[in-house]
C-alpha cells in the first residue's frame, strides 16, 4: 500500500489538536498520526487471518482452502484471535479492580496514607447488595468485608463472580442457560488463554462462548468492582464543572498531567497539589503554583469527581508535551505510548512512570504504594517543581471548552426525581412516550489511522437530531468535551424536538458524561434499573438502546463490546474488523463475523458489527431503537408531536402581552 500522508486538519477535527500537529511538523517531531501513515496495516493480520500462537508459524491463510501447520481454519484462527484479544482487555480492567480493591482493604485497616471512605452510603448500599451486615457497623468495618468479599473474586474457581446478581434476572437465567457466568474473573482469562493455545479449542463457535464469559468477567465482575470501589473511596460523581482540551494548560504555573487509568495516585496527586507545602514550594520556584490536567481515563476519574481539567483524549498525550509547557506526565497503567519518552526528549518535560507493573525506558520512575500515597505524590510533585526552572519556549493553544460531567446512575436516579422520589420512570416514560426516541452510548478510544474526534462527534450529533439521548465514556465523552456537547445549554437548538424539551426540563445536557472506560458498568447499571423501572421490557435486549464505539483501538473496547453484547445490546464499532476475513479471497472466512452478528443475536439479543462508515453507523443505529420500539408496541417516532414546551414554551408566552400570558396560563379572560 502506497503511504499517504494526511494534513493536520485530516488528522483531527479538533483545533487544539491541528496547532499542535502543526507545530510538530515545524519542529520535525513525530507523532501516532505520522507514524500510522508511515506503517500502513498490515492486511493480512488486521483482518485476523494471521496465526501466530505456535513456532510453527506465523501463518497466513490468504487463499481459499488454507489452514495453518496444524490444520486450524481461518474460522478457528479468526475466534483464538478475538478471544485472545479480549481476553487481555478483560485483565486489563479487572486488575484495575484488583488494586482498587486490595486499597480499599488497606483503607479499611487504617494502613492507606491519606485515603478515607468517602462514600459511606454507597459502600452500604453494595455491601448490602452482598447481604454483609451494614447495621450498627463502622464502615471500615463493612469496608474491609466488602474488600475480602471483592478480592476473593478474582482468585474463585467454582460457582459465579458476586456482582452477577446484580443483572437483570431474565438475564441472569439465559446467561447460566448458555453457560457463560464467569467463576472466577482470573480463571475465566487464563481458561482464555489455553483454549486458544496450539492444539485446544478449534470449534468457532465454542471459543466464542468462551470470548462471551470472559468479558462477562470484566464487565459484571471487575470493571464493575473498580467503579464500585473508585465511588466508596473516592465519592460518587454528580455534575460539577470541569473543562477540556490543551487549553487548560497554564503558562504561569507548574503543569503536571496524569495520564492512565487508575485513580488512586491522581486522586493523591490532586489532594498533594493543594497541600500549602507544596504551593509554597512551587512560588518558590517562580511558579503561581502547580496546575493538573489529566489526559485518557485517569482524566475522566478526577474530571468527574475534583472538576480537575481534561488535557485531552488518547491521542492528545503526545500533543500535551508538544506545547513545551508540561513539567511532568506522570503515568500508571494502559493506553501510554512509549513514544512519550522519546518525544520529551525534545522538551523539558519529565515522563514519570509509577506503577510496578510499567515501567518505560528512559522515563523517570518513583514507585506508587497505596501504604505512602501522599507522600509519593509529594515527591512527584517536587520533581515537577524542579523542573518548572527548565521550561524552555512554550505554545499552549488558548482552545478549552467547558462541561458538566458527572452522571452517575445514582446521579441520574435523583436527578430525575429528587431525594425522596429518585427514579427511573421519567426517563421510561419519555422513552415509551417518544419524547426521546431511545438511547445510545457512544464510548471508547481515538485511532490515529481516522481522524480524531470526527467519528464520534459526527455520530454524536446526528443521533442528538434524532432525539437519542446520548451517554458517554472514556476518551468519546473527551471529544464531545471538546466540541462542547456536555453542557446543558450547549447546542439543543441542534437537537431533536422531544429530547430537547426533556433536557429543557430536568435541567441537563443532551450528553451525559458517565465516566471513564470502567464506568461502563454504570452503563449496565442504568440498563438494569431501566428494566426494573417497568414498561420497556422484562430485559436489556428489548429496550431501545445502541453501543457505539466508532473510534476503538484498544483490547480493552473488544472486551466491553462483548460484554455489552452480552448483556442485550447491539453494539457497533467503527473502523476495521479484526474479524473481517478477506471475503473475495477465502469464501467463507467471514462464519466468525455472522457468529458475532446474527449467532449472537439469536441467542442474547444483542450483536456486535463492524461498521466503517458513520451514516451507515447511525443508519443501523436507528433502525435498531425503531424496531425495539415496535417490538414494545411503543408509538413510532414522530417528532411532529414534541417541541411545545420546556423553554420554547416559556419563550413563546414570554413573548405574549401580560393579559394574553395570563390568559394561557390560567385561562383567565383577556
Ligand atoms: Ni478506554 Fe480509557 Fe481512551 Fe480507549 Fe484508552 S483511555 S480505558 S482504551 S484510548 S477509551
């Protein structure tokens, strides 16, 4: 394939973004949107036609017929593959749960520097879910039961991962019908891994029930877990006003961005950066005192929770040290590129890695401990003091924009019916109304081989036309962040009739910012409260609801589509299939893709696709809210009937004579 190089403005649709792409051209410095152009995909492997699990190998099956060394077919092939992948996707969120959860067991014994139970009703609430004893117990008492209880998860080898039971209970029987509830969440990961090792599992189908239980394991067991945890620990989000992109970044204080997931030091990073020790340190070094951003899902997590400002989305991290005012990038886990050291080197800037699990060569690196939080965040902090005297010429671009994020599903419980009244039912009833038309979540990464944020964005806004309302994770919610789509006054003349009047009317965005890729439990979460609430169905499968991940790079979006699949969704995935076989080249090397779509449907109700094309996308997307609106003989959609009230009411009689507005509010005479 022929390179091609893109122009700024085709690699991102964000401003901030191009400056800065602009600038690394200038100053002859790489990134991931140059080097995708310069290494081209390799066809055979992204289409999952490659086998490299034996020496044997690799073997590529290209020609119709094919099969590798061993004999495996592109069908076995195409599931180890995707199996393979989504297994490490599984680990990688549930070992964050892992750490939450031995923190929280060190919170609850008093052996966590600096940390409390912040959320003593939520960290009730789940443990109570448990059946651990809440009533006249501290809760560090409770803490330390629910910790155990969340521990013993990963290692359990017979029966079901505890969280299960918090699923839809149609829902719960079909998944133990099939036979897909995970046991253990590390048992399900390794049973991944041998199945798909040389000379095991060579039956698609079979794999891909197994591909099934292990993102049921992150998403019902340790993404599930993590979001739990993060909430007890460090408080449950509600909407608080943060803002987002590289616009954030100050010129008259130390800057330091925390990039990565997990938000155990961030949170001990924030609360370090307001301690007067260290603003007293940072004057002394000229600095007006230390200013945090955050980039990736450990953005989303203090974003949500501190009002802490977003840098930017997964492909910002390069860009954030581009404009030669970052003082530190302080990572811990997933989605860092190794290309930040090297990249730094062309500034001042610090990349401190502090998990011991990452390390990166040429980077700096101060181990984080859950036992001495505080004071390792004290430490990296004066490291980024130091480094503020080194700060050579800077470009900031002045691009931000402003949002609300916060939504948890306890938040969209009480926000649409207050304390004594928190429920559901508004949200059903204009669903089954037609008010809003049904609800898509639209999660996930960026990938430098499309342009940045475009997809999302594009997706994002033709939905909101249609009166879908949207929820949002992970670095998808960033971008919407940045085009000023997370506020609730932003952008509804844009939006659909009846969406617009229910955002008029509860007072929120048409966007609602859920959190980071983790989060997307609280997804499932709202599903589930949704189905209890009544009137749309006995299980997730018939609610009018999409998954989208238009963007996705990671493992770890394989995972969470599966698992969302799983649970009744349809979800969709934007870019290339990893499943896609070479269909003029090998007839039937597409089995694993009708496995994915129709195979599941048949037996979850939901499906997952590959679709490139974002018209298509929201095509399909539409297609799917109508026919589950049928299905529930809801009124079809008609958005002729909406977009009388809520503000353009208020407008409207506003605009009336005194004696007219009397008479239409009260029907008083004129
Ligand atoms: Ni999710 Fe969050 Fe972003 Fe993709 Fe990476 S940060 S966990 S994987 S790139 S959305």
């Amino acid at each position: 394939m022929a390179k091609k190089k893109r122009t700024p403005q085709e690699y991102s649709a964000d401003p901030a973004a191009q400056e800065m792409l602009i600038l690394a051209e200038e100053l002859g410095v790489g990134t991931a949107f140059h080097r995708a152009d310069e290494m081209p995909p390799c066809n055979i492997g992204s289409a999952g036609m490659c086998c490299k699990n034996c020496g044997m190998g690799p073997c590529r099956l290209t020609k119709d017929g094919l099969t590798g060394v061993c004999g495996a077919t592109i069908d076995t092939i195409q599931a180890r593959n995707l199996t393979r992948a989504i297994a490490a996707g599984s680990a990688a969120h549930s070992d964050h749960g892992r750490d939450m959860a031995f923190t929280l067991k060190a919170v609850a014994n008093g052996q966590a520097e600096g940390y409390v139970i912040r959320d003593v009703a939520k960290l009730r609430t789940v443990a109570a879910k448990y059946g651990i004893p809440i009533e006249g117990r501290a809760p560090e008492e409770i803490a330390n039961d629910l910790a155990d209880l969340y521990i013993a998860q990963f290692g359990q080898q017979n029966g079901k991962i505890a969280p299960i039971i918090r699923a839809p209970k149609k829902r719960q029987q079909l998944w133990e019908e099939q036979g897909v509830i995970p046991r253990g969440i590390d048992r399900e990961v390794v049973e991944a891994l041998h199945r798909t090792h040389i000379g095991d599992d060579q039956d698609p189908e079979h794999i891909l029930q197994h591909a099934v239980r292990t993102a049921l394991a992150d998403g019902w067991g340790g993404s599930m877990i993590a979001t739990d945890i993060s909430d007890i620990l460090f408080g449950t989000p509600a909407p608080i006003l943060g803002q987002a992109n590289l616009g954030v970044l100050r010129e008259d204080m130390v800057n330091v961005v925390v990039h990565g997931h997990e938000p155990t030091l961030s949170e001990m990073i924030v609360a370090a950066s307001q301690d007067p020790e260290i603003i007293a340190y940072a004057q002394a070094a000229g600095a007006k005192g230390v200013n945090l951003s955050g980039i990736c899902c450990t953005a989303n997590e203090i974003l949500m929770r501190q009002g802490i400002p977003a840098a930017g989305n997964f492909l910002q991290q390069e860009l954030a040290i581009l404009t030669g005012a970052v003082e530190a990038m302080v990572v811990d886990v997933q989605c860092i590129m190794q290309a930040l050291v090297g990249i730094a080197q062309n500034f001042h800037t610090k990349i401190i890695t502090t998990s011991p699990k990452v390390r990166i060569k040429g980077a700096l690196h101060i181990e984080f401990d859950e036992h001495k939080a505080l004071t390792v965040a004290k430490e990296i902090l004066r490291h980024a003091i130091d480094n503020f005297k080194n700060r050579g010429q800077t470009r900031i671009p002045d691009i931000r924009e402003k949002l609300v994020p916060g939504f948890s599903h306890e938040y969209i419980n009480y926000m649409l019916g207050g304390s004594y009244r928190g429920s559901f039912r508004p949200l059903n009833d204009a669903i089954m109304a037609g008010r809003i038309r049904g609800v898509a979540a639209i999660v996930g990464c960026n990938n430098p081989r499309s342009q940045q944020d475009y997809l999302h964005t594009y997706v994002a806004q033709e939905l909101l036309k249609q009166d879908v309302l949207l929820v949002e994770t992970g670095c998808g919610a960033i971008a919407s962040a940045k085009l000023g789509l997370l506020l609730a006054e932003a952008g509804l003349e844009k939006v659909g009739p009846g969406l617009r009047e229910v955002c008029e009317t509860v007072g929120i965005p048409p966007v609602l910012h859920m959190g980071s890729c983790v989060d997307n439990t609280r997804i499932l979460t709202v599903l589930t409260q949704m189905v209890e609430e009544g009137g749309l169905g006995d299980d997730i499968d018939q609610i009018p609801a999409v998954g989208l991940a238009p963007e996705w790079m990671s493992e770890k979006a394989l995972s969470i589509g599966v698992y969302c699949m799983a649970s009744g969704a349809y979800v969709i995935f934007g870019g290339t299939s990893p499943v896609s076989g070479m269909p003029d080249k090998v007839s039937d090397s597409d089995l694993v893709s009708r496995l994915m779509s129709e195979g599941w449907e048949k037996i979850y109700g939901g499906k997952m696709e590959f679709v490139p094309d974002p018209d298509e996308m929201i095509r399909r997307t539409l297609a799917h809210i109508d026919k589950k609106r049928e299905a529930l003989k809801l009124p079809p959609y008609d958005p002729s009937r909406f977009g009388k009230s809520g503000d353009s009411r208020v407008l409207e009689l506003e605009a009336l004579p005194l004696a007219e507005r009397q008479a239409a509010l009260y029907g008083m005479s004129v």
